[in-house]
C-alpha cells in the first residue's frame, strides 16, 4: 500500500467568533490516527501550517489521535469533509509556498 492509500485527508469548519482563532482546519491524518500535516486558515485569508519538522504561528500537531470522522461531525461546532490527497497538497503548497 502506498502511502497516500494509509493517508486520510479532512478540512473541518470551526464554527465560532472568537477573532484570533482559525476557521478552517485541514489536516493529512496517517494511518496512526495522528497527524502528519496540518493548515490553519484564519478569518483575514492568512495561513499557519505545521509538520513533523516545522511549525507556523501557534499551528502544531496534535500529540493526541484525532478521533473518528463521526466523532467530529458530532460536535456542533465543527463540520467536517473528506478531501482528497490533491485538494490537501493544493492547501499545502499555498501555505508553505506564500
């Protein structure tokens, strides 16, 4: 199996109005159920990023398994999708590459 066959990619919407927080989450998920890469999108457009080997603004990994898909939809202030590996790299390249 390939790696991006172990690989789950979700964006989640983080319904809420506290000014300093991100919006949107996109996280590459390993078969560990740990992340392996995450992108923090904020209200003004900006974008944090994190990995195994960098970090941006206060973006890190979680150091906890990340729960089940329908853990996340449960909680009403999150909405979660299932993205594709392409639509994660997209995400990916515009935060580390701006």
């Amino acid at each position: 199996m390939s790696d991006a066959e172990e690989m789950r990619y979700w964006k989640v919407r983080w319904l809420h109005d506290f000014p300093d927080e991100p919006v949107e989450l996109y996280s590459e998920i390993g078969e560990d159920d740990f992340e392996q890469r995450k992108v923090e999108v904020y209200r003004d457009g900006h974008r944090d990023y994190a990995s195994a080997s960098t970090t941006t603004g206060t973006t890190m990994l979680s150091d906890i398994p990340v729960g089940t898909f329908d853990d996340i939809a449960a909680q009403a202030d999150f909405e979660p999708r299932r993205i594709s590996a392409d639509d994660f790299e997209r995400i990916w390249r515009a935060a580390t590459e701006a």
